[in-house]
C-alpha cells in the first residue's frame, strides 16, 4: 500500500499542496500566498479569497506533485480541509480534492483545520509523548486541546471573545502597521520598551485560567485616544511612543497565553505542550514559552515556523492518519464554515 498523501488546504488566504508520506515525511509542500491581495484591506476579503483559491489551487497541486517526484496514481488517498474557514473558500480546495478523488478512485479524507494544527508539532517530532497539551493560537482561533493520540483530542479551553491573532492584526491597524499584524508588531516591538505601558493581563474573577483578548485591544485604543468614545485615532506619525506601545501590547498578549496554557497543564498533570498555529511562529512566544515551561519541568513542542501558518502538510499528515484509522469520507462529504 502506497504512504502517499496529498494535501488540500484552503480554509482561508492560503492556498496550499503537499505530499507526504506515512504521516511525517514531507515530500513538497506549497503555498501559494494571497498577503499581498488583502493587505489593502487590512485584513481577509472572503470575496477576495475565494477567486484567487480558484486560481491557485490546480497549480499549487500540479506542483506539488511534481516538486515531490510523485502521480496521482501513487497516492493513497487525498486529505482536504473541510472545516473550519471561509465556506467559499473551503469548498474550492474540497472541490478540487473531490474531483481528483473521483477521476482516479482514491479515498477521500476531510481534515479538520484545527485538529491538523495540533498535528502540526507532532508531525516534526517522533518522540512525542501522549497525551499533551496543545495550544492554538492563530488568527482564527484560540483555544487548549488535550491530545490523546493523533486523531484523539478534546478541546478544553477556548477564547471568550477574540482570538490572539486577531488582537494582532487590530492593534496592527491602529498603529498604522501593514497586514499581517504578528510579523509587523513584532519588527516594530524590537526597538520598544515592553514595560513601559501596563496594559492588561486578562483573568477571571474566580482566577480560572482562561483566554481573553478583547480588553487588550481596548485598552491599547484608549491609550492612543483617550476616554473619549468620539476622538479619531492618531496618525501612526503623531504617535510618539509608537514602538513601546507594540513592545507592551506584545509582551501583555504573550502572558495572556503562557500563564493560562502553563497552569492548564499542571492541573492535567501534562508535562508536554504544543504550541501551534499562526501567533506560535513568534519569537519572543517561543522563548517566554519554552522558558517558563522548562521552570516547572514540562516539554515545550514547536513546529517549524513554515508549518504554523496554514499548510497543506499538516493536511496530509493528519489525513494518513485518519485513513489509517479507517475514517475516510465519500463524495457528499461537505464543508462548514465552524
């Protein structure tokens, strides 16, 4: 039996192929990126995302499968994102992976976007040990899953409100920084003072560890315009302490993850975490996460910073899995934006 898969990603801006085998050993892997379309806009267009998927996504496969030496003929089956993203978007990569499934009477496997990000840093690491603690922290999503096995997990935690790849981006725009908000708040928190600014570390009241990240995006609104509700936002040039503003948001976002996920993880008794998903790919994340875990003897996992952005490997690495598993899928298979 081959140990071949392909990999369809298009849940959102990204439109993705990858081959790989038995689940870890990635063969190709594209993307083909949309940053440079939705950047004017400050953020995703759905429109926007769904035509450009219909233009990317035969190419990214064709070159996939030619980057990693490979026919549709030595596949084993094809692995396509169903859920979560944008509809229009989903259906387009699910169309294609429905079409290439049929034509060639391979199985068809629906991955679940979320579940292959938690994949993401086991795929890059054999010895990884069950169950764990992953966090996923992207644009979209923010929430703690134990993981039990690859295709075993239980989401125990979520955002209440924002994501923390959504403050990113918002704090981004009010401080006049392009799209994508993490790499651009970042670069300017370099040259800032993360202390200078006590913005606000979100807990609850019963003091349950728990995410939130809408009172930090007020909070940096307020101090760029004061209390009153009708004030315009200053002008990234007329704001002076423009650095220390992102070096201080960053630093309060970066706690707001570490403290919940690290007591998260001792209350399970879990000495190994992940951390995945777009906001993992950041520097200062890493080195706070990884120091304040090693303090209390827990394993910190990340993947490479190509497989915390949307991707198609995961796709194919969790879609081995799954068709090991037995849990493949026929041609009603659809597609959900949740």
């Amino acid at each position: 039996m081959s140990e071949l898969v392909l990999g369809i990603e298009s849940s959102c801006d990204e439109t993705a192929a990858a081959v790989v085998r038995a689940g870890r050993e990635v063969l190709s892997s594209v993307i083909a990126s949309q940053i440079e379309e939705h950047a004017p806009f400050g953020g995703v267009v759905p429109e926007i995302a769904g035509r450009s998927h219909l233009r990317a996504v035969m190419p990214a496969i064709d070159r996939a499968l030619a980057e990693a030496g490979v026919d549709v003929s030595d596949l084993a089956a094809i692995a396509v994102t169903t859920r979560p993203g944008l509809i229009g978007s989903l259906l387009v990569g699910l169309s294609a992976a429905k079409g290439l499934a049929y034509a060639r009477g391979l199985p068809l496997v629906g991955v679940d976007h979320i579940e292959a990000h938690a994949y993401a840093a086991i795929m890059e690491a054999p010895d990884a040990a069950y169950p764990n603690l992953t966090l996923v922290a992207s644009g979209g999503h923010t929430a703690l899953y134990e993981v039990r096995s690859p295709t075993e997990l239980e989401r125990i935690s979520e955002t209440r409100d924002d994501s923390a790849g959504e403050a990113f981006d918002k704090v981004a725009h009010l401080l006049g920084l392009p799209y994508p908000g993490g790499p651009s708040i970042a670069r300017l928190a370099e040259s800032g003072n993360p202390k200078k600014i006590a913005f606000p570390r979100y807990r609850t009241k019963s003091g349950e560890p728990d995410f939130s990240f809408s009172g930090l995006k007020t909070s940096v609104l307020y101090h760029l315009r004061g209390q009153d509700a009708l004030a315009r936002t200053p002008e990234p040039d007329a704001i002076p302490d423009r650095a220390d503003v992102a070096a201080s948001f960053q630093a309060a976002a970066i706690d707001a993850l570490v403290a919940p996920t690290l007591e998260f993880a001792r209350r399970r008794g879990l000495d190994t975490i992940a951390i995945v998903g777009g906001v993992a790919s950041n520097r200062r994340l890493r080195e706070q996460m990884q120091a304040r875990a090693s303090e209390s003897g827990i394993r910190c996992l990340f993947p490479s910073p190509i497989y915390c952005t949307d991707n198609a490997a995961m796709i194919a690495g969790l879609g081995w899995q799954l068709l090991r598993a037995g849990r493949t899928s026929d041609l009603a298979l659809d597609a959900s934006a949740r």
